[in-house]
C-alpha cells in the first residue's frame, strides 16, 4: 500500500472512525490533487461517493472537467452527484461587485451539506486540500487582517475530514507519476488576478528560498490557532456568563446585546470582535466599535449592513431595524372567550378574554408607546380599569429602568382604552378582575431583555 493511501488510515483510526461506519462524499474536482485523493481512497479500501460541481465559467474546459469525473465514478463503480450551474449564474454577482471565488466556494459547501445530511445521511464530507493550501490561507488572512478566527486556516470537524493538511504538494505529484493519474489542468489556476495565485506563484517562491520551512511552520500555526478557536467557541456558548446575549431568529434578523458592566474584561473583548465579525462587519468597522462604549446613548455606528445602537447600559445590533405599527384591534367582538395574537416588530403577545367587556370593545386597542404615556398604581379588586389610576412613572421611564435597549422602545405594545394606556408587558403586575380577565403570554425572541426575567406571566 502506498504512504499516502496509509496516511488515510492512520487518520481515520486517530478519529475513531475506523473500521468506517458511515459514508464518505468526496469533493472532487477533477484536479491532480482531488483526483489522486480519489486513487489513494480506493487504494486503502474505502469507496467514497463523488460531488463535483460545474461552475460552467470556463466553457468546454469545465464540462470536460464534469466529464471525467463522471468518467471516474463509472469506471469504479461509485455513486457520483454533478450539478451543473447556469451558466449566467456569476453575471449577478459581478455586477454587485461580489468575490467570484467565495460565492463558488459558498455553493459548493451549502451543496456538499445538503448531500452529506441528506441523501448521503450523516456522510463525512473529505477535501483534499494539502499543507501549502492551508499555508497560503493562513498567510492570506494575515496579510488582509481577516481576524482570530481565519489565521486557523482550513479546519477540520467530525464531519469534514481534510487528510492531506500535512502533505505537501510535491509527495502528491509523485503520487501522480507512481501511478499515472490522469486529471485535468485548470487553466484559471495559472492567474494571477487571483489572490491565491498570486501568493502561489510570487510570493511562495521567495518565501522557500529565504525560509524553507515556511509551509510547515504556518501549518503548526494554523493547528494551534485551531485549538485556540475551538476553546473560544466553548467560551461563546457560556452568554450569560460573558455578558453576550445573541438572538439569530429575531424578526429583525440577528440581533446582539452587550452589557456595559463586563467590557473591560480582555476575553469579553475578543469575544465581541469575533461577534462583530460574523454580523459582517469589516476591519474599520470592528475598529470603531471598539470605542463605541465612550459615545453617549442614542449614538450608532455601522457593523456590517446592520447597525449598533450605544444604549445607555449597553450597545445592541440590529440587522433590521424596529418600527412602530398601527393600532389594531383588541377585540372584534362581545365574546365569552377569544383569543388573540399580537404580532408587531418583535413582539408576539397572546391574550386570551373572559367575561363580557366592561367598557365599548370598539374603543379597546393595542398602540406603540408614546412620549406622553403615563403609569399607574395597581388597584386591587377593581371591576373595571381605571383610567384615573395614581400616575407613578412615564412609560419611558418604567421601559428604561428595565434595561429595556431604546431602538425597541419604539414598538413596545400598549394596551388601550380610548387610545389611553391601561396596560403593557412587563411595566405593571396588572391583572383586570370581575367581568374582564386578560391572560397574556410572552412567545418573542428572549434575550432582548436581560435586566429581568422574561418568563410567560399575567397581567
């Protein structure tokens, strides 16, 4: 058996998956380095299926390349996926200035996720990037300032296996020649307009005659960086420790929310670039938000295509912004029982009625909060609301006091009667007794809160 067919193995045994148990999709693309992957796979007994996807950018070139890998898949028996893209696919992303190379490289891998979950259910999915690729991704971040957690280079999980990130480019060719592979030469490889490339044929060249050992070194780097992002993802999961609250599912899209009492910690801050940084903000901008805690509240700055708003305990992003709604109705009509559904911005509130209305159900309506709006003092065993009640604090203030982040203040639901506020979600212990009792649920995002604890309740 050949050395490299026996690095697989050995891999396979240091994961624990051998004997293998599951399936193996390998990513080929019709290249020496894919395409030998292939010969070792087959060499050491395991028989992966095969995706290839045609970009179709180079004309006849890409469908040759599709059809030797089908060519491959037939001659060994195996089962092969080959999309082929329109072929106008890229004219979109050229016109909106998008990096050609990342969006090919974005399709394949949601594809191979796809497959690996479905079709191939809970396959390894097998790259086979070598030692000077994850070399020149390390290289690539550091010289663009991509941030902590690119300098880890290419990783690998439990299911994506990257077996050649230690084997370099020339043990593979000699693979080839040993065994007269035959794949096929991508011409696009050869220039230069690509970063890759560039630092391929340029910059490595130079690299190797002053510092030899430059692929192995950064590769050490990149295993290290490795363990390095792993642990800093353990410590992302801990939110309430860490003062990093984030909601992905909002209905305005991710939403983030710092606190101010824990951003002199030095991990809190390289946890929160790291956050800004996968909301799409870029160097300059992870820059600026770094001083963003000496701006005064109601300031914000830009993070990616959201924004951060300085509030005054802490700063919030918001993907989409909030907006106020209009008023609608409570209730439609005098029934013994109905339930409702609010959903406006990020609320989602649910009542349900009992008893006859003690007032015109007409005039009963939920709104946004208002500058105006008053509070009021809980009257115990009172029939109907009273209007009148003893005024404690504005709305605005009650909303404040809870940590309640002013860019959501502007669609807090309030309950009222002749457009006069009777009662709102978490600012009174209200409940209405005697002919009308209103339950209500909390279903939102939770975490947009965080002064109190957001639990269903009554009021």
């Amino acid at each position: 058996m050949d050395a490299l067919s026996q690095v697989l193995l050995d891999q396979l045994y240091s994961r624990g998956e051998w004997p293998l148990t599951r399936a193996v999709l390998l990513s080929i693309s019709g290249g020496r380095d894919s395409v030998a992957l292939l010969h070792a796979l087959l060499e050491a007994g395991i028989r992966p299926a095969l995706f290839h996807c045609c970009y179709q950018l180079r004309g006849e070139d890409s469908l040759a390349d599709a059809r030797l890998v089908e060519a491959l898949a037939a001659e060994h028996g195996l089962e092969a996926v080959v999309d082929y893209l329109p072929v106008d696919w890229s004219q979109n992303l050229k016109s909106k200035g998008e990096n050609l190379q990342q969006a090919a490289r974005r399709i394949r891998y949601r594809r191979l996720e796809e497959l690996r979950t479905t079709r191939f259910e809970n396959a390894v999915v097998v790259t086979a990037h070598h030692a000077e690729d994850q070399a020149e991704t390390v290289l690539m971040a550091l010289l663009k300032g991509r941030g902590l957690a690119r300098l880890a280079g290419l990783i690998e999980t439990a299911d994506m296996w990257r077996p050649w990130l230690q084997v370099q480019s020339a043990h593979i060719q000699a693979y080839t020649e040993r065994h007269g592979v035959t794949y096929r030469e991508d011409q696009s490889n050869l220039s230069e307009a690509y970063d890759r490339n560039f630092v391929r044929h340029r910059l490595a060249p130079l690299m190797s005659q002053r510092f030899p050992g430059w692929v192995e070194a950064l590769g050490r780097e990149a295993r290290d960086w490795g363990r390095l992002e792993e642990s800093l993802r353990r410590l992302e999961s801990q939110e309430s420790e860490l003062g990093i609250i984030q909601v992905v599912d909002s209905p305005y899209g991710s939403f983030l929310y710092l606190q101010e009492e824990l951003q002199k910690e030095a991990m809190h801050s390289v946890l929160v670039d790291r956050a800004w940084f996968s909301l799409g903000a870029n160097r300059s901008q992870v820059e600026a938000l770094r001083g963003a805690w000496h701006l005064l509240p109601g300031k914000k700055l830009a993070c990616g295509q959201g924004t951060v708003y300085r509030c005054r305990k802490a700063l919030c992003f918001f993907e989409r912004l909030p907006h106020a709604w209009d008023s609608v109705p409570v209730l439609s009509s005098p029934a013994v029982r109905v339930k409702q559904e609010l959903i406006r911005g990020w609320h989602r509130l649910e009542w349900d009625t009992e008893g006859s209305l003690p007032l015109d159900e007409t005039l009963w309506t939920w709104r946004p909060v208002r500058a105006g709006d008053g509070g009021w003092a809980k009257r115990p065993n009172q029939t109907q609301p009273n209007l009148q009640g003893r005024r404690v604090e504005s709305l605005s203030e009650a909303l404040a006091r809870l940590g309640i982040p002013q860019p959501l203040r502007l669609d807090w639901p309030v309950l009222c009667y002749r457009d006069e506020p009777v009662w709102s979600p978490w600012i009174v212990d209200q409940e209405f007794e005697g002919p009308l009792r209103i339950t209500w649920t909390w279903t939102g995002p939770q975490g947009l809160i965080s002064s109190h604890d957001p639990r269903p309740g009554n009021g």
